[in-house]
C-alpha cells in the first residue's frame, strides 16, 4: 500500500471514530504554493531557508529571531538567491506569538535551542498551523505529554525534523528489514557520537567560541548546548540514532518502547579540553560538568527487541551514528559497512561490503529524488525532511514522521537522567499513543512519495 492509500484508508476508517483529525481527512486539491515562516534562524534555521529556496513551490513570508546576526546572515541568503525579503520578527523572546497569527503562513518551522521548542511549537500548533520542530523536540517528559496533547486538541500537526531517518544507506536496511532478510528484528544499536567540544567560528573581527567558550561569549549552538552539559546527566541527544531504528522496528505502529536503563561514565572531557585551550586558569575551568562523558541506554521492546543508545560528544573520537541492525538472519553495522546475511552473503561468518547490496535496495524515495539532494546539506537527508514536511502541507496529509514520534524519541532524554540519577533503575517508558500502536499502521516512506 503506498502512502496515499494508506492515508486515504485510514481517513476512512477514522471518519466515524473522530480519532484523526480533520485536517487529514481533508479532500482538497494540493496546494500549488507552501507559505512558511521559521522561527531560529541561526545554523540550522538557515540550512532550512537555504534548502527551501531552491523549491519554487515555497514562499517565505517570515523569520524570527532575537539575534542580529542571525537575522543578517539569512537576509543574505535571499538576497544571493533574489528571493523577497520576508518579513522580520526580533522583537524579544515572544515575538514569535505574533508571527505565528500570521494568516500568509501554512507552517512553521523551528530551529531554536532545545528548551524552545515546545513552548514555540504549541503556540504554532493552537494557531493552526502545521508544524515541524529540530531535533530533539523535547527536552522534559511533560513538554512529550504537551505535544501529543496539544496536536489531539487542535488537529495541528507537529513533525520532528529528524533528518537520519532518511539517511541512504539506513533507508536501504529498512526497505531490506520489511523485505523481511534479517529475519525477525532482535536487537538495533546506535547513537549520537560526535566530538562536539570544538564550535569555533570567526565572523572576520573576533574568533568565537573555541569549544572553552560557552554561553555568552559563545557562538551557535555552545551559546545554549553546552549548558545542558552543566545541569544534566543523560542523553542529551538520543533521536538521530533513535529515529532510524524506532521506524525499523514500527515503534508507535505495532511495536512500543517499553522501559530504559541508563548508565553515564564519569565527566572528564569538557574539562581537560577547557584546561588544555584555555589554562588551568581560565573561568571555565571551574565549572562541574555533570553529564557523563558516555552515556549508555538500553530500552526494552514491546515485541521483545532491544536497542542500545550510545551518547559520546566530549572526548575525541571520529563521527560515526554506531548503527547495527540485528535480526534471526543476520546483521548490518554501519562502522565497517558491512553486512551478514545468513545463506545470502558470499561465505559463512564473514562479512560481505554493504556497498553491493546499497544499491540493489536503494529505496525508492532515493532512487526517485537522489538527483534533487544533491544540494542539500548532511548528504542529501536535509533535502528529503524538509520536502516530507513541505508535501505533507501541500497535500494536506498527516506528515510520515509524527507528534508520537517526537513525543517518544525525544522523552528518552528526560527517562535517561531518571534511570541514571535513580543508580540505573529501570523507568517505564510512558505510551503517548495511548494503546492505539496496538492498530496504528506504519506511516514512514511506504513508498517513493514521502
Ligand atoms: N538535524 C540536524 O542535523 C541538526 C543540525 C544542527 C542543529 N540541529 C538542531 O537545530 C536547532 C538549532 O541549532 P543551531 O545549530 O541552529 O543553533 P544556533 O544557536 O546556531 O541557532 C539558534 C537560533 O535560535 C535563536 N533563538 C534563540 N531563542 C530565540 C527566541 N526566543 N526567539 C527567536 N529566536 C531565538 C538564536 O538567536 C539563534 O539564532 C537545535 O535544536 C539543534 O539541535 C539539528
């Protein structure tokens, strides 16, 4: 079934029980333009804006932000790209309250630090527009609880722009995962492992940042990040490894997070980095950084799998997601690239390169949009989140990746500093969809449409 008539059947099934909201079942024609306004428009917010702008189906009529610089370095973009000027929202913190009443506006999207997100999404989403907010979406269980409840009020809907989810060679395990040749699904594992303790930037009159910089004196996201470093001990970023996998075991459509544990090493890498640049001297060298250095989370699965979370941004090491995708056939890990699937690969108990089978089951969202990636950033990914957001609107559908995702993916965050302060304790996973991933059905690339 692809994801029209997937929709088309669910809204079917829904019109009696009044479950799904009415802007899903409505039946107007696409629209022909996509009017939005973004609210953060720093790093990533112009990512955004610089992908949006190549598509000649968006508009955008707006942008917020409380920084000058942000606001100025965007404006450039539409000025190389000779886009109009939208209009500009920079006054204050809450100036995206009067934004978002904008009636020239059919979605948001948010790119601020974390701790905005739900406030900003909630006001987008009770304005009636569709809404998509940066990874992670939330950062405290209740702000997950908020969404959900939000989105079941006012039928808004709210996407987590979680990019990885379209990441090549993880889209080609899940079309491979629902051919059904790992056999059933066992065990996933992944993370977010990423030497983060370096965001250095200069604007040509003063170096910022430096990584012993944060807060003030700071540039991007060590203006806001590092700080959550400094109050908390968990996994301060679980979704880009956790979207991938939750949609290869149908967390939320069949399948459900049941509980976590968490364990942290001790806090060191911050420090000594600070101590290393900056001198033992230096203001930063005082500060206690609770989060441990590594961060290791184990859920539990309704259907019986497990996933391990690896959280891992202060020490150095290379980037890598850490993916391993395990089932009763055999496994994909993406360190190595390699793949073993029993009676496929070439010879027993040894690895074949990922690379032969990639191709062969390229999904056929990428085979049908690989050219149209081409510019965009992170390999490509940013291009198929943004589109999937933008065609949701434009077809006036329940975006694929939802409310409950965000709700889920992102509350292991808050149920990891519980397990971890509570000595490893195991805490339940709450069910945001409130028994209905017993019927939901997966929603997430069914075919080459979103
Ligand atoms: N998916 C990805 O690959 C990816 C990559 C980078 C960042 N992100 C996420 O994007 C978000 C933004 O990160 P960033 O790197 O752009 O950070 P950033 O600090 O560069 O940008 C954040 C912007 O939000 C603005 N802002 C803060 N409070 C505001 C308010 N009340 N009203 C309006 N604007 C406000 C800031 O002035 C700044 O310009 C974060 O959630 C981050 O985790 C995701």
């Amino acid at each position: 079934m692809n994801r029209r008539e997937f929709i088309n059947k669910t809204s079917a099934l829904a019109a009696a029980s009044s479950i799904i909201p009415s802007i899903v079942l409505s039946n107007k024609q696409p629209a022909n333009k996509v009017r939005l306004g973004f609210i953060g428009v720093g790093l990533r917010g112009q990512n955004h804006i610089e992908q949006a702008l190549y598509r000649d189906d968006v508009e955008i009529n707006a942008i917020c932000d409380i920084d000058q610089k942000s606001i100025d370095a965007t404006l450039a973009i539409f000025k190389e790209k000779g886009r109009k000027v939208p209009a500009i929202y920079k006054n204050g913190e809450r100036d995206f309250e009067n934004m978002v009443k904008r009636d020239d506006l059919d979605g948001i999207v948010i790119s601020t630090p974390w701790e905005w997100h739900v406030p900003m999404a909630i006001v987008s989403m009770k304005a009636g527009k569709y809404t998509a907010v940066e990874v992670s979406a939330t950062v405290k269980l209740q702000e997950s609880w908020d969404l959900v409840d939000t989105f079941e009020k006012t039928g808004s809907h709210c996407m987590i722009l979680e990019n990885v989810c379209y990441r090549r060679d993880v889209m080609a395990v899940l079309n491979m995962v629902r051919q059904n040749m790992f056999g059933d699904l066992l065990h996933t594992q992944c993370g977010y492992q990423h030497d983060l303790r370096e965001v250095k930037f200069n604007d040509g009159k003063k170096a910022y940042g430096g990584g012993v910089e944060f807060g003030k004196n700071a540039y991007s996201e060590a203006r806001w990040r590092t700080q959550h470093s400094v109050d908390r001990n968990g996994d301060l970023y679980p979704t880009h490894g956790l979207g991938p996998v939750a949609e290869m075991l149908n967390i939320n459509r069949g399948n459900q997070f049941l509980y976590l544990t968490s364990i942290a090493t001790k806090s060191m890498g911050l420090h000594n980095y600070i101590v290393k640049n900056g001198g033992e001297n230096h203001p930063n060298a005082k500060v206690n950084f609770k989060c441990g250095d590594i961060v290791t989370t184990n859920i539990k699965c309704a259907n019986g799998e497990t996933i391990m979370i690896s959280h891992d941004t202060n020490v150095p090491r290379p980037y890598s997601l850490g993916f391993r995708v395990q089932g009763t056939n055999g496994l994909w890990m993406n360190d190595g690239n390699h793949i073993y699937l029993e009676g496929i690969s070439k010879k027993p108990h040894t690895w074949d390169d990922f690379k032969e089978y990639q191709e062969k089951y390229d999904h056929p969202l990428w085979k049908k949009h690989a050219q149209n990636a081409e510019n965009a950033g992170h390999g490509g990914i940013d291009f198929f989140v943004l589109r999937a957001f933008i065609e949701s609107i434009k077809n006036k559908v329940a975006p694929p990746i939802d409310v409950y995702d965000a709700a889920a993916w992102s509350a292991i965050s808050p149920l990891s500093e519980e397990s971890i302060a509570k000595g490893s304790a195991p805490i339940q996973i709450p069910d945001f969809t409130r028994g209905k991933w017993k019927t939901n059905k997966p929603i997430f690339a069914l075919g080459d449409d979103y």
